[in-house]
C-alpha cells in the first residue's frame, strides 16, 4: 500500500469528521476506519516460556530488542501507537525504527517462570490480534485450550511456529514433530513454519547482520513473507473501505486543506485519464463477469479479452513517469498471468482469474480517488 496514498485517505476522513456533516452512525463508522488506518497491524507473539520467543521475534525483526520485565512488551515506531488499552495489566513500549514495524505494532506476551502460560494475558492478547505467531515445541493440550479461545478470523491469520528445530533434528524427533504440527496447523492456523534461530540470534547477538541465505536457512525469512503479505493484503482492505466509505459519504464540493491536500501526491489531468479510461472500460465490462455462467471458458475468455483491452489502452498512452510506468508493468504482468489461467481451463483458475481483473479495478479506483 502506497504511503502517501494512506495518508491522503486519512487527511480526507479527518476532513469530513471534522466538517461535521455526516450521521451519528456514519461518523462512528468514519472514526473506526480512520483508526484502523493508523494503528496498522497487531502482531501478536503468544507461546509457553522457554520455548525460544524472543530469540524468534529479535531474528524476524533482525535486531535485538531491549529486555525488560516478564509481561507484554509493545513495540512500535511510535510509543503512542505501541502502548494499548492496558486493562490491568503492565505493558512496557518499546520504541524502534525498525522497517517491519512501520505497519505493525507487534506485542510480545511473556511469561514468568512462576506464572507459565498466563491464561488472563493471553485472552487479553487474542482479542487484540489482527494476527497471532504462536510458538511452541509441541502444541500441548493447555496450549490448545487457550488457543480455542481465538476467533475463526484470527485462527485464518495466524501461524504456528515450531520454534528449535535444530535440537529437535539433532535429537531424532523432527520429522515427527513436523507431521504431528502440521495436521494441528491445518485445522487450526492459517499455515505451519518450523524455525532454527539460534546461529541467527548469535550473528545478532555478536552485532553482525544476518544474511538472507541465514535467514532463509534458519526458516524465519519465509515466515517473515507470509507475515508481510497477510499485512499488505490486511491494509489494503482496510484503505479499499476507506475509500468506498468516501465514494458513498464525501461531499463531492468538499475541499480539502491545503496541508490536507498536500500530504498526497497531486496528479495532473493528463496523469489521471488513463487510469480514467481503464477504469471506465472496467467497470462498463465487468458486469460481463456477474452475468457468465459458471462454466470456466466462459469467465476465462471475458477476463482474457479484457486484460488484452486493457493492456492496449496502456500501450496507446505516450506519458512515462514512475507510477504511471510501475501501474503499466503491473498490468502486463496480470494480462500474462489471466493468459496463463486460460491454458488450464478450470474453475480454480476462472476465479483465480476474475480475481486478477478485480484486484486491477480496486487498484484503478483508488488511483482515481487519489
């Protein structure tokens, strides 16, 4: 999700909230999306003690992070946006200029020797998770009661992690292990990763940076890029609300502030009629998509005949600039993708399809709306 985008959606809630004009009802609805907006994502780190958390959270964010009391630990860019409603519990910010954390707040729960698994604290944590990373060696009975509390939404964006498998491999017990998890994360996790930090937590410790070929080796690099993608598509879900909300609610005559206005990337009229024209063609065809039939030619060659249209406009267009040139790569590598899809010929990849050209229609709508 483009930044300034953000925060031109952000400056134009905060406009309409502030102008006063909207229903009881509709300014509640504009507050929490434009909250949503600025907290980000909540990771939340969960899992029994010793079970090698930390060591996991320090090598996914690649630096160590301060210790502090057994508890929760918000970290964040921000200390205002990483400390929480606390309830009753103490919760120390931890502020870092870490990339990962420009759209997360990830909030590690520890546990104290004496207490183990603290069952209050995680109730605490699973209502506010956006995303859970819950750690374990063998994913005990205790740690399946207190994970039945989670939502199904949370359970679909989550991830059990076997932390240590090295000492599991060396040990003999891996592989069954693994099996064992990955039939409890099929049912309960949106996806399985076993973890080997402990070279990678030295080189860390050591004050050295930690190689992509390490981080990749040690399991946390892809772990790290299912996190990411569950954000990005989390905050892009976030913004198209945004911006539906807006296309139904905001004045048309309304204008922003200058300091409002300023905090987006302002566009040309030359600049925005190709994406004008490529969003008119779409939605003028789309509605060829809710009329076909479920056979999967039929949708496969409506999204082949219009990624080709599209595709054409754009290379009728003489403006280069950076955006213009990225959105243009963008929807040749779709066109190839829908092309692709239509050589297999089966329901999966019809919706696969029709879900490339609506990702391209929410993409165009928000360039417009920008």
């Amino acid at each position: 999700m483009d930044d300034a985008a953000c925060g031109q959606v952000v400056a134009r809630l905060d406009h309409i909230l502030s102008v006063g004009q909207l229903a009881p009802a509709l300014t509640h609805q504009a507050r929490a999306l434009r909250d949503r907006l600025r907290k980000g994502v909540r990771v939340v780190l969960l899992g029994p003690k010793g079970v090698g958390k930390s060591h996991l959270r320090d090598v996914l964010l690649g630096e160590e992070v301060p210790g502090g009391p057994p508890g929760i630990a918000a970290l964040s860019v921000c200390h205002d946006a990483a400390h929480p409603d606390p309830g009753e519990f103490d919760i120390h910010a931890v502020t870092l200029r870490n990339p990962l954390l420009d759209r997360t707040h990830v909030i590690d729960l520890a546990a104290s020797e004496e207490t183990g698994l603290p069952a209050e604290r995680i109730s605490w944590a699973l209502s506010r998770a956006d995303i859970a990373l819950w750690c374990t060696q063998c994913f005990s009975q205790e740690e399946a009661a207190l994970w039945a509390q989670a939502s199904d939404h949370l359970k679909d964006h989550s991830f059990l992690v076997l932390t240590k498998a090295d000492a599991l491999a060396g040990a003999g017990t891996l592989h069954a292990r693994v099996a064992a998890l990955q039939a409890v994360a099929a049912e309960e996790f949106h996806s399985f990763f076993p973890t080997s930090t402990f070279h990678a937590h030295k080189a860390l410790r050591a004050g050295q940076e930690v190689s992509e070929v390490q981080l990749a080796a040690s399991g946390v690099l892809a772990l790290r890029q299912s996190v990411s993608g569950l954000v990005a598509s989390g905050q892009r879900a976030d913004l198209d609300s945004a911006l539906l909300f807006l296309q139904r609610h905001e004045p048309r005559d309304l204008v922003l502030p200058a300091s409002a206005a300023a905090r987006g990337k302002s566009k040309t009229t030359a600049q925005m009629q190709p994406y004008e024209k490529a969003l008119n063609l779409l939605r003028s065809r789309t509605c060829d998509l809710a009329t076909a039939t479920a056979e999967a030619d039929t949708v496969l060659e409506t999204c082949g005949t219009l990624a080709e249209d599209l595709v054409e406009l754009a290379a009728e267009q003489t403006q280069s600039d950076a955006s213009f040139d990225a959105w243009r790569n963008d929807l040749y590598e779709a066109s190839d993708k829908v092309m692709l899809m239509g050589l297999e010929n089966d329901l999966r990849s019809a919706a696969d399809a029709a879900t490339v050209i609506l990702q391209l229609k929410r993409d165009l709508e928000a360039r417009v709306a920008l």
